[in-house]
C-alpha cells in the first residue's frame, strides 16, 4: 500500500484536484509511484473521490500478484462504489484471479443498490468460463436477461465465449444467432468456439458464411488465428492458404500466434517444408510455435528433426509444459528410439512438470512399438500413481504389436470398466481373437458391444470442391448429389476393370 515520498512533477504551483491526480497517475505506472501518489491522494483529502478511486484500483490491480491484494483494499475503503468501482474490481478478478472472487464480488454487488450494467456481465462469464461453472454461468445469463442485457453486443459476444469454453457449442450458437446486429468479435467468437471445440466443419462453414451476412466485418488476426486449427483439422488446404495469403496481403505480423497455426495446417496437409519455412521465419517463436512444429515433425515420422527442434527450443531458454513432452514422446514412440524417449521421460522433473497419466501413457506406447511388453508392464507396474484408461489402452495396443492375447484379455476387462462406451478396445480384442481364429470369443466381445449400445464410430472420407468440404460414409446417400456421385464412382469403376482386362489379355 502506500508509502509516503515525492513525486517527480508534483508541482506546488498547480491546483491538486482529482483531475490533477488522475493524469499524475497517468504519468507514473510503476508500483512505488503509485503507491505514492496514492499517499498524497489520502493526506489531501481526495481518498473518499470515486473516479480517483477506479483509477488507483486499475492501477493496482494491472501490476497482478500483490496488486490485486491492494486494489481490494482500495476497493474496500471505499465510501461509495458505483459501477465503474465495481466493475474494474470483478475485472480485475477475472483477469488475474482468484476468478471465485470476481464471482463472490459479483453475488455482493447483486445485494445492494447498484444496477449492473452491459460491462459487468462479460467480466463475471469470463470468470466462469475460466473456472469451468456452466451452472453459474447460466445463472448470469439469465440475470442479465431480466435485466433486459442479453442482446447487447459486450453481453452476447461474452456469452457466447463462455458456452463456447464449456464445451457447449449448441447453446454458444443459439446465443449467436439471436445477436441482433453482429460485430466482428461475434464472429470471432463463434469460429474460435468452434474450432477449439472439435467442430471444424462447422468453423469454416461459419467463416464463409461471414461475408455473405455482414460485408463490414472484415477478417482480422483473430479470425485467422481461430480459422487455422479448423483448416488443419481437415487437412483444408485451399481456405488455408487463403488465410496464409490474407496474412501477407494485410501487413499481418508473423508472430508466433500465427506462425504456429500455419505449420500446424500445412503440416497436417502434407506441406512439412513449408511448415519448417514458415517456422524459421517468426522473429520470437515461443513454446505454443515450438510445439507445432514438434508435433508436426513427429506425425510425419521425422522422430530425429523432432529431437532436435526440442533441443533448440532448450537451448534457447524457452521451458517446455506438459503439451510440449507429450509432442515430443509421441515423436520417439512412433519412430522406435527408446532411450532417447526415456530420457526426455526423465526431463519432466528437472523442469517441474507434472508426469500425466498421457505422458505415462506415451512411455508404454513407446515400450509397445518397441517389442518391449514385459517391460511395459513393469513400467506400469513402477508408476506412482493408479494407471487411467490412457495407459491401459496403450498396453492393450502393445498386447496386440506383440500379440500377447491372455495379456489383452486382461488389459480388455480393466478398460471396459474404466473406458465402456470407446468402441476401440472392444474392436481391438475382437481383432486379436480373429487374427488366432478364436471366431467365437471375437462374436462375443463383439455381442457385447452391441447389448452396451457402443457403436464404433464410421469411416469417413472427405474432399474439398470449390472452398467447401463434403464428407462421405461407407454407402451414405445423404449428400444432395448421391446420384451424380455414385454414377462417377459407376463410370470409375468400368473403367479400372477395362484396365485389367487389357493388362490380363
């Protein structure tokens, strides 16, 4: 808190008003001036002011860690709190956390007299979203819906972050297209809830249909960043590199926010020199770019480049997380090196990052793919914590590299108590029965599937026709030109097995 001393610039010759202070406060940012122009602030009288009191609050409350602690006593002491006052603290929360204290704010604020308005609303969803309390959530919307707020644009737009980050995509989407007049952040929001949430088909549906419904929201660095993971997701190069070209064309910075989900896509679309271009090239990369480019030297079974990025990135001083080793391992797992995968393994500690059970997971992995099952299982066996559905499942694929059927059958019961609707394993025990020709325990691993209701997902194709994705299964015939493909797929057909009989004769 506040500590008496001058103030570069306090001069006696002007008048000390809060006007005066509010651009003194301006001038000074850094935690020691303001905390003594705060001091002046009290001993000239002007602690009870409530615009001086918003502006030390923010200003305390932007240095985060101890500041926030001093911005609540700011808050605290106050008088009178308007909504301003009570809108910078609840922000502040959200922002830096506790996230629970903006919500607990936000319960007290709801007892008094004040009137939230279409700031406060926003700031108590971001706090629930950071926390992950749909139930709350749902409760402000629906105060901000008999406060008559739901359709302003701050108020919408926050709303449909929120659902978004809850994984409710539907009702994030209701939200959206009940907003009266859209903003560019409307959008955005949609096509990053969207992407972040699985659903890329509909992200890069919803960024075409953009131009057609709002001609004044033109695509900015956000849109492009939330459109990539939906382009890499579905390997669609075309609306991908019309972002990469869009970026170029407006003067975008390539910066590591960008860069990492351009190697993402065009890793995913098979372009991997162009990735590794692209990652040269952003001036700062940071762990979120490194590990792009990890994963996507580890996907494309480049397990040695993979290594090595790792190593740079080390070297650079950058301190890689838990997605970072995940990258990484999977890269050793897939290309067989099995020392150099336990010695990352070992790295998590000397980086203090925890070993998850999909890390766990990655190591068995690798000992399976390696012919080490007995090893694996001693592996499982040395783990400090009780083995999840993640490092079950590895072992039960390592059971079926090495084809060790009475150890599967073992894994298989764990994971059907464990993991019962992932149609995977029990697939994957049917599998081994049929390979040693047990055709009766494969029928009724696969009976079983069908008394639970686990249906295995379909197979599906996709190809990409002028900027749209169309997606096919095994014999589907809800596409609107059924007709038109399946008479091509006819016409194909003759014409392979003209093919053969010419090379027969």
């Amino acid at each position: 808190m506040p500590g008496r001393g001058s103030i570069p610039g306090f001069h006696r010759g002007l008048k000390r008003d809060s006007f005066y202070y509010s651009r003194l406060l301006q001038s000074y940012s850094s935690p020691k001036s303001v905390a003594r122009i705060h001091d002046q602030i009290i001993t000239t009288g002007h602690g009870h002011n409530p615009f001086l009191a918003s502006k030390l609050l923010s200003q305390y409350a932007d240095f985060g860690g101890r500041g926030i602690d001093d911005a609540r006593r700011v808050f605290d002491r106050a008088p009178q709190r308007d909504i301003l006052l009570w809108n910078v603290m609840i922000r502040s929360y959200a922002n830096s956390g506790p996230q629970t204290e903006a919500i607990v704010l936000y319960s007290h604020l709801r007892r008094t007299s004040v009137r939230p308005n279409c700031y406060t609303y926003p700031f108590v969803t971001k706090a629930c979203a950071a926390l992950g309390d749909e139930n709350k959530g749902r409760a402000v919307h629906a105060d901000a819906v008999r406060a008559g707020l739901d359709s302003d644009p701050f108020v919408s737009n926050a709303l449909v972050a929120f659902y978004a980050k809850c994984g409710d995509v539907e009702t994030a989407r209701k939200v959206f297209d009940e907003i009266p007049v859209k903003d560019l952040v409307s959008w955005n929001s949609m096509i990053a809830g969207y992407s972040q949430n699985d659903c890329a088909h509909e992200a890069i549906a919803l960024f075409h249909q953009m131009p057609r419904e709002d001609a004044a929201s033109k695509p900015d660095r956000v849109t492009v960043v939330a459109l990539l993971p939906a382009c890499a997701a579905l390997a669609a190069v075309q609306e991908g590199m019309w972002a990469h070209s869009y970026v170029i064309k407006t003067g975008m910075e390539m910066d590591a926010g960008l860069g990492s989900g351009l190697v993402s896509m065009y890793a995913n679309c098979g372009r991997l020199d162009t990735a590794r271009e692209l990652f040269d090239r952003v001036r700062e990369p940071n762990l979120i770019l490194y590990n792009s480019m990890i994963r996507a030297y580890g996907m494309h079974g480049r397990a040695k480049e993979a290594v090595e990025t790792f190593s740079k990135m080390l070297e650079m001083g950058i301190e890689p997380d838990g997605i970072c080793f995940i990258c990484v391992l999977s890269a050793c797992s897939h290309a067989g090196m099995v020392d150099e995968g336990f010695e990352i393994f070992d790295m998590m500690d000397s980086y203090g990052v925890e070993k998850g059970q999909v890390h766990y997971a990655c190591m068995v992995d690798l000992l399976g793919r390696a012919g080490q099952l007995r090893r694996a299982v001693e592996f499982i066996g040395g783990m400090p914590v009780e083995p999840g559905r993640d490092v079950w499942g590895a072992l039960l694929g390592a059971c079926r590299i090495c084809n060790d059927i009475e150890l599967a059958e073992e894994v298989a019961k764990k994971l059907f108590l464990f993991d019962p609707e992932n149609a995977g394993r029990y697939a994957a025990l049917a599998k081994m029965y049929e390979d040693v020709g047990r055709w009766e325990d494969a029928a009724r691993v696969r009976k079983a599937m069908r008394d639970r209701g686990v249906r295995k997902p379909l197979g599906c194709s996709m190809v990409e026709v002028d900027a749209q994705v169309h997606t096919f299964g095994v014999e589907d015939e809800s596409h609107p030109m059924t007709a038109e493909i399946y008479d091509v797929l006819e016409q194909l057909q003759k014409l392979v097995m003209e093919d053969e009989m010419v090379a027969i004769g």
